[in-house]
C-alpha cells in the first residue's frame, strides 16, 4: 500500500513539475526571442502560445512563482448534492436488479403503481447511471451481447497525444492514417485502410480481411514505399489497429506517432473525407470478383486515378501529384 502510495505521489510530481517547468521554458524563449529582434507576433507563433496566455503565465510567474505555472483543477467547487434519501435510492437500485432491460421511464412508472411514490424519471436516470459507473448493475447492452471489452490506449512508450492546433507544413507531416469496414454490392466485407497527407493530399489505399495491430504494421510498411516523400510524422485515432505491432513499427522506423482526443473526427477530416470519395467512386461501383487479390488489383488502379488522372477542387483543380511537383519547384526556388 505504501509503494503504491509512493508511486501516485511521484507521478503526480513529476507531471507537476514537467507542467510548470514547460511553460517557464517557453516564457523565457519568448524573451529571448524579443531581444535578439523578433516581433511579438513571430515569438509567440514560435512558442506555440497567444498573447493573453503568455501575459497571464506571466503574472503568474511574478507573483507565486513555479508553483502559480501549475495548472489548476477545474472541477467546480460546490457540485450538486443528492437529493434523494438512501431508502429512494435502493429501492431504485432495486427494481433495475429485478427488471434487467428497463430504463429509467418504466422504472419510475412501477415504482409510482405499486409503492405509490411519485419521483422524478431524470432523477432516477441520474442513480442508474451512478450504479453503472460503480459496475453495481450491467447496462442493457450488455445482456444482448453488444458490449466487447475495449483496449485503451496508454501512453508509456513511443505514441504521444494529439496537441490542439498541431498542423501539417510540408509534405509528409502528420499523414493522417484510418480504416473502415466496407461491404460490398456482392455482400463481401473488407477492411479499407487509407493513409492520406493533408497538404498534397496524396493517399495510399490498401484493403486486408481484417483490421489488427499487425494488419496496421504491413499497412505502414505499404505507405512508406507507397509515397513519393518521406513520412515525418503520422496521427491516428485510438484504435487497437494502430497500436501494438503498429506502434512498435512506427519506433523502430523513428517515425513520430501522434494520437487524437477520443470521439475526434474532425482533427483526422482529410482521411475521414477521403473515405467517403473511395466508397462511392470505387467499392459502390465494383462489380468484379470478391477475391483478395483481384480488389487490390482494382483498387491500386483506382488510386493512381486519384493521384495522377482526378482533379482536386481543394487543390485549385490540380491532381494531388501535380501539386507536389508545383510545391517542390516553388521550394527548389526558395532555396
């Protein structure tokens, strides 16, 4: 109990002190950048941070220090108190216990017809859901057989979280990388995995039977011979396909791995956006054999067609390979 106890509290320090100590670096990289001639503007770009922010680190600093760079809890200070009775509470928990698929509407109506107490359905909403957080009580999906065990992403290796505001630059920053499951008109299933980058907008297909760890390495393998550039850094979601073998990939290959917040889409738009134009200009029109090979086959056609042949609109019209080469002629001239 005491190792544990002393495990806890050195994490939670070294977080503290990884926090402050952070942002002490940048309000002295900021300083440094004002004397040596760069504007205000261009200093702040280069930290990562805006103006009310540094101001307000900065007062921070000057008045309690280290310790005032700490981040605070935002857990509001006087949360709801329950207003229902113990008794309320386990009769509640239960009625749920004997009828396993009701929710809180019919719950209440029961209650009310054979005890003759009137309560408020939102309130007894609010004691299931605490009893299904406590694993007092199995949700209804669990007895249909919907619910499968979930295998979190924990950050102890080479993966790092999603920054807000991390955009890509340069071809092959932050190749957005995603799958999804598609059926086809001949009710054949598959696993599409695409890999997209948001600035020349040049993507790499591939379609396997399953979406797996190992499945998500042979993908990252395809890419990297796949693109014409080389691959700085990859964002993913949360899915187990792109953890495991993946990850390990992605570290052997010294290639930055970078995570999105759960329930996201919006931050991976160009991958999302991209399956939505291979669903519907190639699965929803292929008619060919259900094999393997002879989808691949298919699909790398239709990939080239999307690079090389299919304008653009976001790219002004041009293909996504032309609009490589106008980047690097333009970057040629720069230099």
């Amino acid at each position: 109990m005491q190792i544990k106890y002393l495990q806890t509290h050195s994490t939670i320090t070294h977080n503290y002190f990884q926090d402050s100590s952070e942002k002490k670096r940048k309000l002295d990289l900021y300083s440094k950048l004002i004397s040596e001639g760069c504007c205000q503007k261009t200093s702040l770009e280069a930290i990562g941070i805006s103006k009310a922010t540094y101001f307000r680190w900065k007062r921070k600093y000057r008045i309690d220090g280290l310790e005032g760079l700490e981040s605070k809890s935002r857990c509001p200070h006087n949360l709801r108190k329950p207003t229902w009775s113990c008794e309320t509470e386990q009769l509640i928990l239960a009625t749920r216990k004997k009828y396993k698929l009701w929710g809180k509407y019919k719950i209440t109506k029961i209650i009310e017809k054979n005890y003759g107490i009137t309560l408020s359905v939102s309130m007894v909403g609010r004691i299931i859901s605490k009893h299904l957080k406590k694993e007092n009580i199995k949700s209804v999906e669990f007895y249909f057989g919907k619910v499968k065990p979930t295998k979190h992403r924990t950050f102890n290796d080479h993966a790092k979280r999603w920054k807000f505001g991390m955009k890509a630059e340069i071809p092959g920053d932050l190749i957005q990388l995603d799958h999804m499951t598609v059926k086809l008109i001949n009710g054949y299933s598959v696993k599409h995995f695409k890999a997209i980058c948001p600035v020349t907008k040049i993507a790499s297909e591939q379609v396997y039977t399953a979406a797996t760890s190992k499945i998500g390495k042979k993908f990252l393998d395809h890419i990297k011979q796949d693109f014409p550039f080389k691959i700085r850094s990859i964002q993913v979601d949360g899915g187990s396909e792109f953890m495991g073998d993946f990850e390990q990939s992605c570290k052997n290959s010294e290639i930055p791995l970078f995570v999105l917040p759960p329930r996201r889409p919006k931050y991976n738009s160009t991958v999302e956006r991209g399956h939505c134009t291979v669903k519907y200009e190639f699965y929803w029109q292929y008619n060919g054999r259900k094999e393997l090979h002879h989808i691949r086959v298919k699909l790398k056609e239709y990939t080239e067609f999307y690079n090389k042949i299919r304008p653009h609109q976001r790219l002004q019209y041009l293909t996504p390979m032309e609009y490589y080469s106008y980047w690097r002629s333009k970057e040629s001239h720069m230099y």
